[in-house]
C-alpha cells in the first residue's frame, strides 16, 4: 500500500505533465480524461487516489472487476475496462464498469450487447487498435477497425465511442509519435464516416501519455506513475 503523500505527490505530477502536454500542443487540459489504472493494488489505494482528487479508473481482469466493484463505488468515478476481454468474463462486467476500451472482434461486441442487453443497460465501447502491427499485441488491424467499427455502433446495447490502441513497446519516441500520429487520422476518418460528433481516443500509458497527449488523445491510462510498480 503507498502512503497517502506519496500518491498524492505522484497523482500531481501526472496532472502537472498532463497540463504542460496540453499548453504544448494548445489544448486545454480538461479536454483530457486522466484514467489511474489501478490494476493489481489494493482498493485502499484506490481510496487513496479517491481523496486526492482521481476520478477516473482503469482494471484491466474481469474478475478483478467483479472483486472491487461494487464495493469501491465513491461518489462520482468513471469505471473503465481496458483489458483483453474473453466471451466467459463479459457476465461480470454489467453494472460493474461504465465504459469498455478493448471491444476487438465481432464475437466480443455480440457478448457485450447481449450481456450488458440482458440487463438493459447500455455501454460505451470502443475499439482497440494494433496500430504498430506487434504480433504479441491484442486489437484489430487498422484496416478492419472501421468494420468493427460499424458493427459495434449498430448494435443496440452497445454505444461505439471511439478507439483505443497499446503504443509500440519501444524506446524510440518517434515511432510511438508516429504510432499515434496514425491513431488521430484513423479515429477521425472512421467517426466521420459512421457519424460520431467527438470521438473517444484512448493512448498513453506512463511511459508515453505526454506524446499521446501532443497527438491528440482524449484518454490516457497512467497505472505506474500513479500507484507505483506493480508487483505481478
Ligand atoms: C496496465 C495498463 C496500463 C497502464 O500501464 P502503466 O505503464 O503502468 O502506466 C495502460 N493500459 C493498459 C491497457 C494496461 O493494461
């Protein structure tokens, strides 16, 4: 468990880098959604964060899912699932999280309509993006993202939002930038062509959010800079 000053500190850093990326590229900062992922620590922690101000948060298990929520439901919080999604765990989603990042086949947004339907409930999704083309890496091509795209928003228990994308595991910043770069076009070119006004684009993770920043993100999913190393 991290101290309360510590996370606070570390929770100020981020909005403070959040801020100076957004002055860089003239946006204002509030036109991004800072997600703390909080996958893997305890809901004390996430108690924590709550006091100092972080709103937004990020579990990437389903099950995990199902052990925090309901029991951490403070006032206010966005519950966000960004992880691999298999069609067994979508049961445990309903109710337990309020947007999903990670829909990447047909078979997963049919799970999801049908599960969060059952409960007539409707879900914001959007959809993940291998944008760098790693092999190890979940989501769609970027070519098929506008089919999975138009499937999604047709469906009735489903609300397609937006995209989301994991940036290339490298440290060369130019191809993460570029990574994102093609993130931008991509999101603008597919929200224009099935009529969505203000697309959702999920990038930047501790390591990258200020470039995703500077290239147009309107989520960013920050776990280590926030809570610290993970264990496991
Ligand atoms: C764990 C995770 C993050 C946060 O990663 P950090 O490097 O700890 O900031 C962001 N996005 C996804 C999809 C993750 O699984």
């Amino acid at each position: 468990m991290m101290s309360n000053t510590t996370l606070k500190t570390r929770l100020d850093q981020v909005l403070d880098q959040v801020a100076q990326a957004a002055h860089r590229t003239g946006r204002a900062a509030d036109e991004i959604t800072l997600i703390g992922v909080s996958k893997r620590k305890p809901v004390e922690d996430m108690q924590t964060a709550y006091a100092a101000g972080l709103r937004h948060f990020g579990e990437n298990r389903a099950q995990e899912v199902r052990d925090k929520f309901p029991g951490f439901d403070p006032e206010g919080i966005t519950r966000h699932f960004i992880g691999h999604l298999q069609s067994n765990k979508v049961k445990y989603l309903p109710g337990r999280v309020d947007i999903i990042h990670t829909i990447d086949s047909t078979r997963i947004a049919d799970a999801v309509n049908q599960r969060f339907g059952a409960q007539e409930l409707k879900i914001p999704c959007l959809v993940e993006v291998n944008i760098s083309g790693e092999s190890n890496k979940e989501g769609v091509e970027p070519t098929q993202a506008l089919d999975l795209a138009s499937y999604c928003a047709e469906l009735p228990n489903l609300e397609f939002s937006g995209l989301m994308t994991i940036g290339p595991l490298t440290a060369d910043r130019d191809r993460i930038r570029q990574a994102f770069q093609e993130m931008k076009l991509l999101t603008d070119q597919i929200a224009h062509r099935v009529g969505l006004l203000q697309p959702l684009l999920s990038m930047g993770m501790s390591g990258d959010f200020e470039i995703a920043i500077e290239e147009g993100a309107t989520h960013i999913r920050v776990g280590t800079a926030i809570f610290g190393a993970r264990e496991y």
